[in-house]
C-alpha cells in the first residue's frame, strides 16, 4: 500500500526556517500534484502550496514570498521550504500527493502530519 512519510517539522522561531519533504513508499506507477495543507486546531484544513508533474506552483496568498515548493522527481520528493516563518504558520502540515498505484487507479493520498510549531 502507498503512505506517504513526512518529516523535517519542528519548532522554530520567528523569522526562522524549517524545510519539509515527503516521500511515497510502497508500490506505485506515477505521481500527478504533489503539495501540502495545513490545519490549526480550531482552524480549516487550507492549501499552502501544490506543484504539478511539470513543475508548476500555486500557493497560499500569505505564504508568497517565503515558502517555496519544489520537487526530485527521481527521488518522488516533495519539498516545502518555509523561511521567516511566523507563529501564525503553527499548524499540523500534511502532505498531499495524486498518485497512480501500478495496478490501480489514480487517488489523492495522505500523509499523516508533521507538527510546525512557530514560537518564541
């Protein structure tokens, strides 16, 4: 079965930088998007940033100018670098990944958080 694995969260500072990947493990044909949300408590899920196949990008209108989303597509990786990041930024981030099973049908998977605490 396909998971996705997530690491790289953390506590940070204001004004710091944390950067995070995810990979798909188990078997799989092919990956579409790729791109990651995030959920406050008491909060909606919202997207931060997604990134196609062909490496177009779109994000979250207050994240613009400091999160960058990238991705190896010989490593099926998935980056979100996050600088001056702000306590508002503290939320569980989870990764998001369209992806085709070799014997299966395209479906969206998740990962299964990874808690970014922005705090000084």
């Amino acid at each position: 079965q396909v998971q996705l694995v997530e690491s790289g969260g953390g506590l940070a500072q204001p004004g710091g930088s944390l950067r995070l990947s995810c990979v798909p493990s188990g078997s799989f044909l092919n990956i579409d998007y790729m791109g990651w949300y995030r959920q406050a408590p008491g909060k909606q899920r919202e997207l931060v940033a997604r990134i196609t196949s062909g490496r177009s990008t779109n994000y979250l209108d207050s994240v613009k100018g400091r999160f960058t989303i990238s991705r190896d597509n010989a490593k099926n990786t998935v980056y979100l670098q996050m600088n001056d990041l702000k306590p508002e930024d503290t939320a569980v981030y989870l990764c998001n990944a369209r992806i085709r099973p070799w014997s299966g049908a395209w479906s969206d998977y998740w990962g299964q958080g990874t808690q970014v605490t922005v705090s000084s």
